[in-house]
C-alpha cells in the first residue's frame, strides 16, 4: 500500500486556461486577459492598435477571440500594458503559441463540412 508521500505528485494548474482545451478557447482565454490587462493599464484600442501596427478593430478581434495571434504582437503589446518578465508574461505567451496549433477536428477535414 502506497502512503500519501509515495504517490505521485500532481501537476501544477495551468495559469492561464486549460492546456488541452482546443485553440478557440484558447484565443477566447488569452483575448480576455488581454482585454483586462489592457483596461487595467488606461490603454486605449487605438494606442494598443498603434504598438502592433494594427487597427482599433484588429485589437477588438483579437480581444474576442475571432482572429489567432502573432506571438510578436502578443509581447509587444504585454510589454505596453506593463507585464515585464515572469510567469505571467511566459503564461501569456505560451498560450499565445498554443492557440495557433491545429484543433483535433483538423484531422478529420476531409470527411467533415465546410
């Protein structure tokens, strides 16, 4: 019989979302963060939109979601909303890169409808 110390430890939480959530949740959990970061900072859409040599509307798009994210975009604007170096930022981040990779729907593209 295995005492409390001998199991096997469980792993830490992911900061930010679930990993093994698809990338749309994804975009939707890091576009909401970065909603929040932003308004918390007093950072207009127009000045975020500035940074990234975006538009008002592309910062909307990427805050709800509907568009994935350049992982340079993502830096530059945590960098504006002042999330310097650390587990936030590298959370952000890798969540950033995961939202980019294929859903697992992606392999039955042949046979599902467009």
């Amino acid at each position: 019989m295995l005492s409390p110390e001998d199991s096997a430890p469980e792993s830490p939480q992911p900061l930010y979302g679930p990993h093994s959530a698809g990338p749309t949740v994804q975009r939707l959990v890091l576009g909401g963060h970065l909603r929040r970061l932003r308004e918390d900072a007093g950072i207009t859409t127009e000045r975020a939109a500035l940074v990234i040599r975006g538009s008002h509307s592309k910062i909307s798009r990427m805050e709800h979601g509907r568009v994935a994210f350049k992982e340079r975009d993502i830096s530059d604007l945590l960098t504006l909303y002042g999330v310097g170096p650390g587990d936030e930022r590298e959370a952000l981040l890798r969540l950033a890169r995961e939202s980019g990779t294929p859903g697992w729907w992606q392999r039955y593209s042949d046979i599902l409808p467009h």
